[in-house]
C-alpha cells in the first residue's frame, strides 16, 4: 500500500514473487533472490515481458505471455508454462494496491546452466513519472544506425531477432546517448536507413489516413501494443499497413508514435532536432488502445 503521506496513485511499493518448488512464493522486495552465478545476471543469457497493470488487473497479459514463450523457444529455454506464469502473475496483484499504475516484468533466465532448473520471477513496481510525462507531453526522439542490414536477422537466428532477451544493454546504450543529446527516445534505423524500432517500442507512423509500422521481418520484436492499435483500427475501419519506411518518410507523416505497453502511444513532437505536429491523431491513437 502507499506510505503515510503519499499522494493517491503514487507509490513506492515493489513486489517479488518466485517460481519455488513448483509454486509461487512472494518474497520481501528486499531479499536477494538469485544466485550469483545465475547465467541471467553473468550474462543476460534469459527472456522477460514488461506487462502493464491498470485498475489492478493485466488486461493484456495473454499476448505478452505468448511472446515469452515464442522468445523462449528462440533461446532454448525451458519455459515453466501458462499456469507457472499466472500463478506469479496472480501472487504480484494479490499484494498489489488497485488505483496504482503498474509495470509487471516476468522474468526467465537460463538459471545455473544447461540441464538445470531455469529461473522464474516476476517483480511489481509503479510506473514512473517520467514515463507518465512522456506519454502526456510526447517525446524528442533521435534515429540511431544498429548497423545491419533490415533482411539480416531473419536469416541470422544467433542474433535472435524478434525475442525479447534480457540482454538490453545496447538499448539502454542507446538511451543515455539520446539523453546527452537532449532527446527522450531513440528509433533504430537499419543500414541502408529503414526505420526498425525503438530500444523500448515500436514505431507507428500515420501517413494518408493509413496507419504504418515496419516489417517483423527486420527482425523487430513483434510488439503487442501496435497489434492491438491495428486490430481496433482495422475494426474501426481505419486502414493499416506494414511497410518498410525511412526516416524521411517519418519527416513527411502526419504523426510519428512510440507505442509500447507500459507507456501506450507516446507522441514524437522533435525527430532529429525537427519540431513535429501530430496532425490532431494522438488523441484517437489513444482512445483506440485504451478500449
Ligand atoms: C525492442 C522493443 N520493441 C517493441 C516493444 C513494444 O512492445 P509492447 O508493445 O509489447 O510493449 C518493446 C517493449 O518493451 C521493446 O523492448
């Protein structure tokens, strides 16, 4: 629950809960839980979810739970299964104050080696300010080379395009060199300039009343938000499309989003330094994935 003196809706509470002897245990948030020689910590050798808790549920929990094991069978990992993940899932709300914006990591990790139990733990913490703000006020974003060509991954499966590996440090790299240059974001581009996506987020753009995102076959992680914006679009009668786009093509749309669970459709108002409209579309890109 939130401390004596804490605005309502703001939080400092953290859960941890283990896949234990076949159960779930929550542990104090505290409590070292791994081993020093857990091949998730030595070498980022696992798979995680980043899942959105609003109203005290995860309404969207299937489609991440299907990414993590797609990105388990990727690594060759031993996956617990459905009923271990909502057993952790279910142990994080029960200690979980409803009116309090969440972000839920579920976590796998190759464990102490082949042939040894992997490694299961899901931890609860509130969504931060600075990710409230951004999906409010919209985000500075600068376009980063990754270096590959946008058909490589997917002939590539050591790169292991497409899972969501705990293995984020370029990401994070990423981020912080935004940072230094008074950006928010980051979108990936490709070697010869396709857009790929963001450290954190898929890129959605509008351009022609269409709604736009790029290949999966970049090898992008597949990201749940934008299939959900496309689905309810495409319900909605909106037009959607996959198609490989530049950075130009970016400058020329009438919006340019970052959507990702935790965050939803962050508007990108700067892109390279260029101030950026949104031609009035945030708002029903929002209405859309907030049904
Ligand atoms: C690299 C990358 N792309 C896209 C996304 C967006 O995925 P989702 O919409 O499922 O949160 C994420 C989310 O963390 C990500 O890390």
């Amino acid at each position: 629950m939130p401390g004596v003196g804490q605005a309502e809706g703001v939080s400092d509470e953290r859960v941890v809960a283990l896949w234990r002897d076949g159960g779930a245990v929550v542990v104090p948030a505290d409590e070292p839980v791994l081993s020093a020689f857990d091949l998730g910590l030595v070498r980022g050798d696992g798979v995680f979810e980043t899942v959105a808790v609003t109203g005290g549920g995860t309404p969207h929990l299937d489609a991440h739970l299907a990414r993590l094991e797609r990105s388990a069978r990727l690594m060759e990992l031993a996956d617990p299964g459905r009923g271990a993940w909502q057993a952790l899932v279910d142990a994080l709300l029960a200690r979980w104050s409803t009116p309090v914006e969440g972000a839920m990591r579920l976590l796998l990790t190759r464990g102490l080696g082949v042939g040894l139990p992997t490694t299961a733990l899901g931890v609860l913490s509130p969504v931060p300010a600075e990710t409230v703000r951004q999906r409010t006020e919209g985000i500075a974003v600068v376009t980063l080379g990754l270096g590959v060509p946008a058909d490589f991954r997917s002939t590539a499966p050591w790169l292991l395009g497409g899972a969501k590996t705990l293995s984020y440090a370029v990401n994070m790299a990423a981020l912080r060199h935004a940072a230094v240059h008074g950006a928010d974001d980051v979108i990936f581009t490709s070697l010869e300039g396709q857009i790929l996506e963001g450290p954190t987020s898929t890129v959605v753009w509008s351009a022609d009343g269409v709604l736009h995102t790029p290949p999966p076959e970049t090898g992008i992680l597949p990201g749940t938000t934008m299939a959900r914006l496309f689905a309810r679009a495409a319900e909605a009668g909106r037009p959607t499309a996959v198609t490989p786009g530049t950075v130009d093509d970016l400058q020329a749309a009438d919006a340019v989003w970052l959507v990702s669970g935790v965050r939803a459709a962050a508007t990108v108002h700067t892109l390279d330094g260029v101030p950026r409209g949104d031609a009035g579309l945030s708002a029903g890109v929002r209405g859309l994935l907030a049904r």
